[in-house]
C-alpha cells in the first residue's frame, strides 16, 4: 500500500502543471486554516506537505508582519516551484526538503503548523503529526485539511469509475486513494488524538469547482496530477473517459461549463 502510494503519486514531474490547475482549487480551503488557528503576527508558522507554497503564499496576503515562515515538502520539484513563487514576496521563507515524517527542526520551534491536503499521501501520517506536535511550543495550534470521501466531490467519483472501465485498477486506485486515507471525520480525528494534539475539531466544507466542461476538467487532471497514474492514454480511451464523464456529470453541466461541489474536511487541534 505505501509503495503503491509513492510510485502512483509521483509529485516531480508536475510541478509546473499543479500550480497552474490544482492550486487555485486546494486554495479554496485555505482560508479556514487561519481562521481555526487565529494566525497573528510575529508568530513563527510551518507548513508541512507545503508543496508549491500557496499557503504561504497566501498567509503573506493576510499579515504584514508574520513570524520565521517555513515550508516543508519531501518533492524537490514542488519546492523548486515554492522558492520561484516566493521571489515576488515582501518576506523571507525558508525551504526545507524533508521527510515530514522526520523533520529537520529543533523541538518547540513553531506557534502554527499547517498542512493543506498533504497528510492523505503520507506513508505514516501520525509520524507526520507526531513530528508537528513536537516541533510546536507548548499550546500551539495545528490546522490541516484532507478530502472528504469521494462520493462528497461527484466529478471525482464518476472520474475514477470511467478510469476503472476504461484504463484500469492502477489508474483507479490513483485517483480513489487521496479520498479514501483519512477521509471521515472519526478517523481523521483519531489520527490527530494519535499524534498528541487535544482540543481536536473536524470540520466539512463544501465549495463549488467551475470547469470550462467535462473534456477540459479531464485534461486539467491529467496535467497536474494524474500523468503518471494514467500512462499512455489511447485516443479512444480519453474519448470514452470524456463521454462517461458528461454522462454521470450531466446534472451539473450547462451552456457555462462544468460546476460541481467538492468537500473537504478541515481540521484543527491544540498541542
Ligand atoms: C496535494 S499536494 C499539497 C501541497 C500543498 N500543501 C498545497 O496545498 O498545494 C501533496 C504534497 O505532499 C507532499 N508529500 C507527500 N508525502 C510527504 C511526506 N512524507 N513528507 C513531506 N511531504 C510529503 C508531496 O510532495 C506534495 O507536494
């Protein structure tokens, strides 16, 4: 199973793609992150499975004068991306290429430790946590967010089923793994109560995704995340994938495009 996830969830060769179609969705659960933590200046924040920054990113728009900002990801890729990106801030960020199951941190160095859709492609995520509870100070505030279960985001469910019919059970398991590890409250508290943390809150928010339609929805996922999962992709399959994705989608597609909700569950938790 950790195998599978390493080699179907290969993060260095779509970088550039990622940060272009997936960032602006993940970036619509970003701001309750902040919210659940009460994010204030001067307070020194990580973020573990940053990726290609955008939390931080984002965390620049809100305070003027943050604290030591710092990022964490195991992809030299994603984060290749992360310290381009970080050029055009007006503050300093440091990154760091680690495990976040073994971070490269002295123990209660942080306030805040986020961890945005990250903990579901980990080997060991209560490793992760564990490590996040060790490196914040005492009554430091984690917040992180994961998918609900598939059938929460129907263009991701009716995705998998056509990559099932139509390419196979490597594809499908890909795509299914991310909303299947950690994607009901019960156990995704669970692993957070594992890791240490107390005063534990899980919470689901749902947001409507707009694509031009179904073909480019297809495409968009192909380029930034499911390249490798999918392999070479025969004219007549991507036909076929496309044609059952407007017929189980029908419902939420119209002359604008493709508009369907997505949920994910955010939580926080105390140390
Ligand atoms: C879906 S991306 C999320 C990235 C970022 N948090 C965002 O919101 O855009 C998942 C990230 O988790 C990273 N990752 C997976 N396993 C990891 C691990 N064990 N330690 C650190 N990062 C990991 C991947 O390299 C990838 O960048």
């Amino acid at each position: 199973m950790a195998e599978d996830k390493k080699r179907d969830w290969d993060f260095a060769g779509i970088a550039g793609g990622y940060e272009k179609y997936l960032v602006p969705v993940l970036s619509m659960w970003t701001e309750p992150l902040f919210e659940k933590t009460d994010l204030e200046n001067g307070e020194d924040v990580l973020d573990f499975a940053c990726g290609t920054g955008s939390v931080i990113r984002t965390l620049t728009d809100h305070l003027d004068a943050p604290g030591r900002l710092v990022g964490l990801d195991v992809e030299p890729a994603m984060l290749d991306v992360a310290r381009s990106r970080a050029k055009q801030l007006p503050v300093d960020v440091q990154w760091h290429q680690a495990d976040a199951a073994d971070m490269p941190f002295a123990d209660e160095s942080f306030d805040v430790a986020y961890c945005q859709q990250g903990l579901q492609f980990m080997d060991d995520s209560v490793a992760a946590l564990s490590e996040a509870h060790r490196v914040l100070r005492p009554n430091g505030r984690l917040a992180l967010s994961v998918w609900s279960h598939l059938d929460d985001s129907p263009h991701y469910a009716v995705l998998t089923e056509a990559l099932q019919n139509h390419i196979g059970d490597r594809a499908a398991a890909a795509m299914r793994a991310p909303f299947d590890a950690l994607s009901s409250p019960g156990k995704l508290r669970r692993c957070i109560e594992s890791a240490g943390f107390r005063g534990i809150d899980v919470e689901g928010v749902t947001h409507r995704i707009s694509y031009p339609g179904a073909e480019e929805f297809f495409r968009r996922e192909i380029v930034s995340w499911l390249a490798d999962a999918v392999g070479d992709l025969s004219d007549r399959s991507r036909k076929a994938i496309v044609t059952d994705l407007q017929q189980g989608l029908q419902r939420y597609i119209d002359a604008d495009g493709l508009e369907v909700p997505m949920r994910a569950l955010v939580a926080r938790g105390t140390k």
